[in-house]
C-alpha cells in the first residue's frame, strides 16, 4: 500500500454549498454532462466522450469537478467508469437539477448531445444491463 486513503465513492453533500454547486455547473461543458447524466440515470465516460464529441481528458477532467463537489459520484465495472448523480446530494441541488433537466433536455445543446448518444454503437451501459 502507498499509505494514501481510498476515495470514497460517495461523498458527503450534505455541507454542499450553493456557491460551490452552482461554481460547478457554470461551465457549459459540465451542465451538458450533467443533463445528460440526469436524463439517463448513469452513463459510462465514453458515452460521453461520444456524445459531447470532446476528447476523454477533457470529459474526464470535468467529471472530476463534479465529483469533488459532491455532485456526481462514481463506480467502476471492468474498463468502464460509470457516473450518476450521488446518492447523498441534498434535496435542494436534486431539484435545482430536476428543474434545469426539464426546462432544458428539449433544447440545444441538450437534446443534440442525447440524440448524439443514441447513435453510440456498442453502448457500455447496454452491454452491462445484459
């Protein structure tokens, strides 16, 4: 072992700041991953890199900011990195989540990004549901 704690999968949102949360979905690019996130209960890191059509990195890199604010969390099957929205996030930041998705998933970006989702060939989240 290196001595350096575990990650949790979860962290504790219940001192979620409001600056904070809405700092993290300031950026277009992490409201789209979010949305979509939202909209489909948990989707793998490719399934986004597809559907954005940004490069993994950069994909990764945002999702990391969502992670460390408490507002995604994640778990890992075989090769594949799954997100959804944490278990913990307070009942606030779900609706202020819930109303942005609803007002918003049938517009652009957002509905472009879910109808570039549904084109995914080979979806991880597909193959792991069978």
């Amino acid at each position: 072992m290196n001595g350096a704690p575990a990650r949790p999968i979860e962290s504790d949102t219940s001192a979620l700041q409001p600056e904070d949360f809405f700092q993290a979905l300031a950026d277009s690019t992490r409201l789209r991953c979010l949305v979509l996130i939202a909209t489909h209960d948990e989707l793998c890191v490719c399934e986004l890199v597809h559907a954005l059509d940004l490069s993994q990195p950069k994909i990764s890199r945002h999702l990391k900011l969502l992670r460390d604010a408490g507002i995604v969390g994640d778990r890992r099957e075989r090769i594949w990195v799954h997100y959804r929205i944490a278990k913990n996030l307070s009942t606030w930041a779900r609706q202020v989540i819930a109303t942005t998705v609803a007002a918003n998933v049938e517009s652009s970006p957002f509905a472009d990004d879910a109808l570039q989702l549904a084109t995914m060939p080979d979806r991880p989240s597909e193959r792991c549901a069978n």
